[in-house]
C-alpha cells in the first residue's frame, strides 16, 4: 500500500510539473455555442493556427508548451472578430467575453502583456475616433475661415503627440515589454503609422526598446527584427543623408531635378512626367496659412494659362492623408497634387533644399529652371512672360 502511495504521490507531482510546464489560455465566450474559437500565434511573417475548439456551452481551454519568450497570439472567431494576447512562459490566461464583439468586451486575468496590448488597442480606438471627428469638422469648415481649420489641424496634432508621448513613457517605464514593440507599429485607420523610426524624436523610443530587448532576450526572432530595423533605418538616413547632398549641389548646378511621390491614389508620379511643358514645381503644406493663400493664386494661373501649356506640380508636406486629401479637394486643386506624408522630412522637399513654405521653381519645356519663389504678381507677370 505505501508502494501504491509513492507511486500515486509520483503521478501527482509529476502531473503537477507538467501543467506548470504548459501555457494556458481559458475561459468563456458568451454567446459562442456552436462556434468554432482558434488561437492562432503571431510570427513575423505570418500567423499560424496552433489549437481550434467548437464551443459548446462557451467554455474552452487551450494548453502549449511553456513559452521561451513573450509571445502575441490571436484569440479568435473569425478574421474581423479576435482578441490579441501577449503571453509569456507559464502563464494561465484567463478571458471573458462576449461572441458578438471579442474585442469591445473582453476581460482578462493573469496576463500583465496581454492587458497593456488591450490598453494600446483602446487607445487607438479612441484615437482613430476623435481623428476622425476632427477631419469631419475639418472638411465640413469653410475653406475661408483659416483661423477654423488652423486650430482644428493643431487639435489634430495634439492628439497624435499626445499619442506618442504616452507610448514613450511606457518605453521608457517597460524597457523589456514586448506590448512597447505592439505600440510602435500601430496604424491609424487610414493605415498611416503614428510612429516613425525615420522621426528624430520617434526614433528614441524605436532606440531604446530594441536596446533593450535585444539584451535581455538575444534570441528572440522579434527582438532581433527591431534592432535591424532601427539600424537599417539610421544607416538608410546616412545614405540619404550623402544623396541629398549630392543631389542638392546637382540642382545648384544644372538647376531640374527629377522627383517623384504617391498621389492621394496612392500612384507613384514623377516630375519629369511633364516634361515638355512649362512646369510650376510648388511646395506647400494644409496646415500653412501661406501656402493655402499662395495655391489660391496659382489656381487662378493654372485655370488661365493650363490650355497654353502649364502644368503644375504640387508637393505637400503634410503627414496626414486625412487633411491633405481634404484640403485638395475642397480648394479644388485639379493639378499633379502628390505627398510622400513625411511632413518636414520630404524627401522632394530635401532634394530642392526647401528651408520654408510656400516655395516653388519655375521649370521651362526644356527642364531648365527659369524663376524661384515668385508670388502674386510676380508669378503672373513670369507666366505671361513666357505663356
């Protein structure tokens, strides 16, 4: 009988390990009799299904080996229906929720990972939204009343920087948190980045948490993407940095230097696409009083002159496609309006060495250029000159 007992005190302990061994995710999904719950785990280049149960009464459970590392996983009904988890070695998560929207009305236990991602999620929800409100407004206001637009693009712009100072707090307090990394590379809806590693200030928080994953978890396949990441981004900035140069003193030279960047179709337009016409190259941005007024006046000079051979390349240095797109089209511009959305990091606008806005070039059918930052009645004068 004693024999029996060790060998059943042996089971116990042995059973005991291996369910410590194992990371668990269980729970109850209201309203998910009948339906089929996978949990999938996310990899850098794709997503796999590691487990699928059809609920019965809603309850499940799932068990994997213990984890090397913190690891994302989907949690989910159908592919716009699922709950993102981060988990890590050993950890029984536990998650409540409701079929009809995992998302909206999950509640987690055990899984300090997992609720930070829940928090960044609910942030840019919120943040999606008022973004959102705010263009809305933006387009419904008079294209005149400037003053309008001007504070409702800086409310903008608060909310974005609000955004990112929270996510670098939470860096710079959880240098080893893989919900850092979750944070970085969150979208807006209309799939803008918030953050950029090509940023100076950005790039601190890209920085710091590939720093410091790298060292704690140097085998780590996710880890190891961001430090490369941030590397293969500084050093393309050092490449850049040696091109515009060199590109600037080519333009300082021979003047006509080819450029290109996306529409708001997302096509790719070149400079030299127009070629053979008389070309006005304009840098502006939505967000600059200036440069709104000076495209009002070019607008007059292209519904002129456009028949008689002028074409106008538009550059905007704006970041958010929401604005620019609204701003074109409630001034009406009909002419080549292209962004690459970096804001005062352009790319175009490096090539030409543009210091401030609005500026422009006067480019003849030849690709010489033939005028610099001329306004109003200079612009109209040149243009009768040569049209």
């Amino acid at each position: 009988m004693k024999q029996g007992l060790f060998l059943l005190l042996i089971l116990v302990l042995t059973t005991a390990c291996n369910n410590t061994d194992k990371f668990t995710v269980t729970g109850h999904i209201e309203g998910g009799k009948g339906k089929v719950l996978y949990l999938q785990q996310m990899g850098l280049n794709q997503t796999v299904t590691i487990d699928s149960v059809k609920l019965k009464s809603g309850d499940f459970e799932f068990k994997n080996e213990r984890l090397k590392e913190p690891t994302f996983f989907l949690l989910k009904l159908s592919d716009n229906n699922y709950i993102t988890l981060l988990a890590d070695t050993t950890e029984t998560i536990v998650v409540n929720a409701e079929a009809k929207n995992l998302e909206t009305s999950y509640n987690l236990k055990n899984s300090i990972g997992s609720v930070y991602i829940k928090m960044f999620n609910k942030r840019i929800r919120d943040l999606n939204r008022e973004l959102t409100t705010l263009a809305a407004e933006y387009k419904a206001t008079d294209a005149g009343n400037t003053k309008k637009r001007s504070e409702l693009e800086q409310l903008y712009e608060q909310k974005l920087n609000d955004h990112k100072a929270f996510v670098g707090e939470f860096i710079m307090e959880n240098p080893r948190s893989f919900a850092g990394y979750y944070a970085l590379f969150q979208n807006l809806d209309d799939n803008t980045a918030v953050l950029n590693v090509f940023d100076k200030k950005d790039q601190v928080y890209f920085s710091t948490l590939a720093t410091s994953l790298n060292l704690y978890y140097p085998e780590s396949e996710r880890a190891g993407h961001l430090y490369n990441y941030v590397l293969g981004a500084k050093a393309q900035q050092q490449r850049q940095k040696f091109a515009d140069e060199l590109l600037a003193s080519k333009a300082a030279e021979s003047g006509y230097v080819d450029i290109e960047a996306p529409n708001i179709q997302g096509d790719t337009i070149r400079l030299s696409s127009l070629e053979g016409k008389t070309i006005v190259l304009s840098f502006w941005a939505s967000w600059d009083e200036k440069s709104v007024a000076a495209n009002r006046h070019l607008k007059k000079m292209y519904e002129q002159y456009k028949g008689k051979g002028l074409e106008v390349y538009s550059v905007s240095l704006d970041k958010s496609r929401v604005i620019w797109e609204s701003t074109v089209k409630n001034e009406g511009y009909t002419w080549t309006e292209v962004s690459d959305l970096a804001y005062t990091n352009s790319y175009p606008a490096k090539l030409y060495n543009i210091r401030q806005i609005p500026a422009n070039y006067i480019i003849s059918p030849k690709g010489e250029i033939i005028g610099k930052n001329l306004f109003g009645n200079r612009l109209s004068e040149k243009l009768k000159e040569i049209l």
